[in-house]
C-alpha cells in the first residue's frame, strides 16, 4: 500500500474505505488477467510455430511448385520476424480472427460458437448436481467428525477423486444403457429428433422448453443425465470435500458455541449460521470447479459422442486441423481465467482480511 | 524380545544424544501415526504392490508375450490360460496390464522428476529474494497456472506430436506451478529465521543458503504434494493415452488399453474395464497415501 493510499483510507468516510480496497484490487487483478492473456497468447503461439506441420504445405500441398510456396509464405506472413508474427497473431485474435478450420472450411470462431453452448449444458448439469448435493454432503461430513457419516462421504469423495472419468463414462454406458436401458446412449438426441427445435440458446434443454416440445426435451434430458451425472459426481467429490474442510474450519469458532448457548437449534446453527459463513469461500470453489468441468468435458464428450467443445477438439487433433485446436485452447483458457478473476473478485468482497492482506 | 525394546526405547528417546538419533526418532513416530490410518497403510500397499508389479513383470511373464498377437485367441472370456481375458488382437490383457504398470511408473516418475527441480528453483529464488524477481517469476507461475491443464497437455502434446515422451512433457509443463508457489512459501515462512541469519552472518553464499538451508527444509511439503498430484499425474495421462495422444501401440498404456475396449465394450465389456480399473485403483492408492502422509505431517506441525 503507497502512503498516498493509506492516507486516503484513513481521511475517507466509510463507504470509500469499504471500496477502496476492492476498487484497487480489481484494477490489479484487471492488469494480472491482462498479463495472463497474453501470456495465453503466447502460449498458443508458441505451439502453433513448434508444431511439425509446415503450415504452409498445409495449404499448397506438397505438389506446389516453389515459387507458389514461397508466394503464400510470403502471404501468411511467415516471412516476418517472430515478433511481428506474434503482433499480428495477437491483433487477430483480439478480433476474434482465429483462422479457419482446415475440415468445416469454417471461421474456427463459428465453429467454437457453434459447439460451445453443448459443453456449457452438459457442465452446467453436472455443476448442478455437484453443488445441490456435494454441500449438503459435505456439511453432514463435518458434523460428523470421525463417525461412520464422516468416513463413508469422505471415501466416496475420495473415490471421485481417484476415478479415470473416461472408464466411469464407459461403465455407466455399458450399465445404464446397454444392460438396463434406462436411459439414451451417446449424442445430445435421438437421431430422430435432430434438427426439430430451432436453435435459441444451443441448450437443447431450453430450447426444447421455449418452443414447449415435450418429447424433445424428454429425449435430451435422458441422453444428458448420464454424462451430467458422471461428472457431476467428480465436482461433487471436490465440493464435498471443500466444504467438509470449511465448515470444521467454521465450527470451532466461538460464536458458534455463543449462539448454541442462546439456546438456536443445532440445525439452525449449522446450516445457517455456519454455513453461512462459508459461502463466500465455496463461491470461489463452485467457479475452480467449473473450470475443471471443461476439462473432464474433453474425455465425457469423447466416450458420449457428445458434439461440444471436446469433441470438436479432439477430432481436430487427429486431422491436424492446428487453427481449431488452438482456438479451442484458448476459448477455455479465457473461460478459465474468467472465473478465476470471479472468483478472485468475490474473495475480498465478502471477506475482509482477504481485503488487508492484498 | 528385549532387542525390540531397546530398539524402540533408543528411537523414542526423549533426549536424543546424536542427530542421527533424533531424525530418526522424529521418522518413527512419523511411521506410528502413519501406521494407525487404515486408509493410508492400504494406500501404501497398493503402491507396493504396484510398484512390485513393475519389476517383476518379466520375471514373471516373458515382455514379448505382453503384445504376443493370438488371433485365434481373440476376445476370450477370463479362463485358466487368461485370468482375466484376452483383447481384440488374441493379447493377454493381465499381462499387458501388468506390463502397463511401468508405463505408468516411469510416466509418474519423469514428471516427478521435472517438476521438483522446475518448480523449486523458480520459487526457492522468488521467495528468498522477493521484491521484482519474485513478481516476474510469480507472474510467470500465475499465468501457466490459469491454464486447464489437460486442455493444455492436449495442446502441447498435439504440438509436440502423440508419444509417451512428449506425454510426459506436456504433463510436466501443466504441474509445475504448484511446487513453485509451495516452495515460494515455504521459504518465505524460514526467510527471516535465525538460522538463516546465522548462516548469512558466516560468509555463506546465497546459493549455499538455499540450498543446504532452505531445500531440505521444504522437500517434506514438497514430496507429500507430490504423492497427492501422482493420482493426477496418472489420470491425466491415461486420459492423453485414452484419446491416443499418449503412449502408441502397441505399448500396453493402460488409458489406450481402455480406448482400444471401446469398441468391444457391449459384447466384451472386460477389454476396455480391465485396465480402466488398474487405473482407478492405483490412483486412489496414491491419493490415499498422499492423505495420510499430509495427516500426519499436520498432526506434527499442530
């Protein structure tokens, strides 16, 4: 803190105390969310030039004459220092520009668009289930210090952990649809289905829900339940155990005993009171834990053949198809370092000393 | 009888007469509490056990057989001749699981070996000098720390081309950032002791401090942060091997072996299961080791 800042907080009323703070820290965390975009950026540009694909013969083919080749080398810019290669890189994909994909013959812009909102549907899901029961979870957990509640929610979390999401997905499939056929196998729809609702948000969910067609949305939600649930059972494992190591941390400050000795109910204390206190510090969790969900998304989506973000990539991979690859690194990475600066920006809003120590 | 005794009476003394003594007094009682926790001492049979897998796998099965193709032989049940079936290609899937476990060691051990090094000497000089040089070398963890990892090892590992090696690259280059912000405060917490000071009052270099001071003062936290990212370590790159950027066939990777079940999965579902579960139950026995060792680490420091 510079003597002018602490100067300031000290003369000032309450209101700009209470903001200065935070007012400065998102200014600093603008700058650090800036500094890691670029580093982002670099990054992703960085592997497009170590990749052994000469991007060049990756558009004449390797019957072009060399006068052709050097012409479109010439033309992709790849004759330029790497600086400016790298200013030119930047320039476009702060437009957006992200090249086009080798296979679609699309903008990769259009492409990650139009994939997108499946992964955010399928995540969005198994957050859901994730939070709605991981917190609960992982509060009975802490109540329950060391008894049998404590030991089996900690195992089970501990199971998510420890679990390849590939082969869940591969056993749920093999269970749930092959043997018990309780619900759809791989994709978003029944092939019937496909094309039947217009396309609003991307989440079939809603859409079928704004155009109020039943068997669409009943279809969607029986190919989604599987793949939600499978992920949402690892976000779950993390935010029982969050949770679980909050609230110990929550029930043995003082206040808690000074209210149970007011005479509130234990529940009432629990589940309010302490809880209550935690929030903050899940919020951030809940937002990790959605990053991480992307991730998973890559391997969920690839056993589902589920047509979102993971997908998209991963076939890109094996066509060599570089401009979609990366296009789809740095969408999640911006997605990423998003709710790390939510995350980041919620901390010090709630909790003071998070506010002195920055 | 009395041997033991006396053994234990020497390595619990309260009033160590050699430093020799004292750590490994220190060692023992570590061992105790470690020894108390179910869970941890399961966790750390089955990382005995799989580590024993590894070596004795030629021993016990010939290295040839693990991709000794039988067509005849393809896709059996489990049976007396294989115990736990065979693939699409008539291969023994115990053995090659078993096979496997090497993989997966010499994977988690080439990370474990770029990381520590990597990671301690970007946050070692941060937190002992501070001021700018901290900023830059934090920013530069910061920024590979926002990263998603797999979608970044993906990244990497298509840039560098699928296999094993660059497996491991990718992975290494994703892990780092954590080690370098636990050795960063580790010392930071040790900066202003004065043991530190006494050394700095004898002329030693600052290298010298870090080094012989500082170092060894961290690897605890370090090598309990690593037993707990090795369950990572293996799940993300059984998850590479899984979408075919890690080791090629027909290396027996565990995460291929359940990609190559896929196609099976409905009529021979124990093809692609198999592997899976070596991959689940070794990662839980690293995490399950990593907890309990973290345990007892906090019940000394508390």
């Amino acid at each position: 803190m510079t003597a002018a800042a602490a100067e300031a907080a000290r003369t000032s009323d309450g209101w700009a105390r209470r903001f200065a703070g935070p007012v400065r820290h998102a200014a600093k965390l603008l700058f650090s969310v800036a500094l890691t975009f670029l580093g982002l950026t670099c990054v992703t540009f960085f592997i497009g030039r170590v990749i052994p694909i000469d991007p060049v013969l990756a558009i004449v083919g390797d019957k072009a004459s060399i006068e052709t080749y050097n012409r479109v080398r010439i033309e992709i810019g790849l004759d330029q220092p790497i600086p400016v290669q790298y200013w030119r890189y930047l320039t476009k994909v702060l437009h957006g520009d992200f090249g086009v994909s080798v296979i679609t013959a699309r903008p990769v812009l259009d492409d990650l668009l139009r994939v997108f909102p499946a992964t955010i549907e399928l995540s969005m899901f198994a957050l859901i289930i994730g939070v709605v029961l991981g917190i609960p979870l992982g509060v009975v957990a802490a109540t329950h210090r060391g008894r049998w509640q404590d030991q089996v929610i900690r195992f089970a979390s501990l199971l998510g952990y420890s679990m390849p999401v590939f082969w869940l997905g591969l056993i749920g499939l093999l269970t749930f649809y092959a043997k018990l056929g309780w619900v759809e196998g791989p994709g978003r729809l029944d092939i019937g289905f496909d094309d039947i609702v217009p396309t609003v948000t991307g989440l079939l969910t809603v859409d079928s829900l704004i155009e109020g067609d039943s068997d669409v949305f009943w279809n969607s939600i029986s190919h989604l339940v599987l793949p939600s649930s499978i992920l949402g059972y690892l976000s779950l494992a993390y935010v029982a155990r969050m949770t679980r190591s909050f609230m110990l941390g929550q029930l043995k400050q003082e206040y808690i005993l000074a209210t149970l000795a007011k005479g509130l109910s234990p529940f009432r204390v629990v589940w309010v009171h302490a809880l209550g206190n935690v929030w903050v510090q899940l919020v951030t969790v809940i937002a990790l834990t959605f990053g991480s969900l992307l991730e998973g998304a890559v391997l969920t989506e690839t056993v589902f053949a589920w047509p979102g973000l993971g997908l998209y990539m991963k076939n890109s991979l094996f066509n060599a198809d570089l401009n979609a690859v990366l296009g789809g690194t740095m969408l999640v990475g911006v997605v990423y370092i998003g709710l790390n600066m939510l995350s980041d920006l919620l901390y010090p809003l709630v909790d003071p000393r998070a506010r002195e120590q920055r | 009888m009395t041997d033991t005794v006396a053994w234990r009476g020497w390595l619990l003394d309260p009033a160590p007469a050699s430093r020799r003594q004292a750590r490994l007094g220190r060692w023992y009682r570590a061992w105790m509490a470690f020894r108390r926790n179910g869970l941890a001492m399961t966790g750390l049979a089955i990382v005995l056990a799989l580590v024993l897998m590894a070596i004795v796998a030629p021993l016990i099965a010939d290295p040839a057989s693990a991709n000794l193709q039988v067509l005849e032989d393809r896709l059996q049940p489990w049976s007396s001749a294989h115990w736990v079936g065979t693939d699409e290609l008539g291969r023994d899937i115990l053995v090659r699981v078993l096979f496997g476990a090497r993989i997966t060691l010499t994977i988690v051990a080439l990370v474990s070996l770029i990381v520590v090094p990597i990671g301690l000497s970007i946050g070692l000089p941060a937190g002992y000098f501070g001021g700018w040089i901290d900023a830059v070398l934090m920013r530069i963890t910061d920024i590979f720390l926002s990263f998603p990892r797999l979608v970044l090892a993906l990244a990497f590992a298509a840039a560098l081309g699928p296999g094993i090696e660059n497996a491991v690259i990718a992975i290494a280059l994703t892990t780092w950032p954590p080690y370098a912000r636990l050795a960063r405060a580790e010392t930071l917490t040790r900066r202003r002791s004065e043991f530190i000071e006494a050394a700095e009052l004898q002329g030693a270099s600052h290298l010298r401090i870090i080094l012989t001071q500082i170092v060894p003062l961290c690897l605890p936290s370090v090598i309990i942060r690593l037993t707990l990212d090795m369950a990572g370590i293996i799940l993300t790159a059984a998850g590479l091997g899984f979408l075919g950027l890690g080791a090629q066939p027909p290396a027996a990777e565990w995460g291929a072996m359940v990609s190559s079940g896929r196609q099976v999965l409905l009529d021979q579902w124990w093809v692609a299961t198999v592997p899976g579960l070596a991959i689940f139950v070794t990662s839980l026995g690293f995490n399950l080791l990593g907890d309990g060792l973290r345990d007892v680490a906090d019940s000394r420091s508390a």
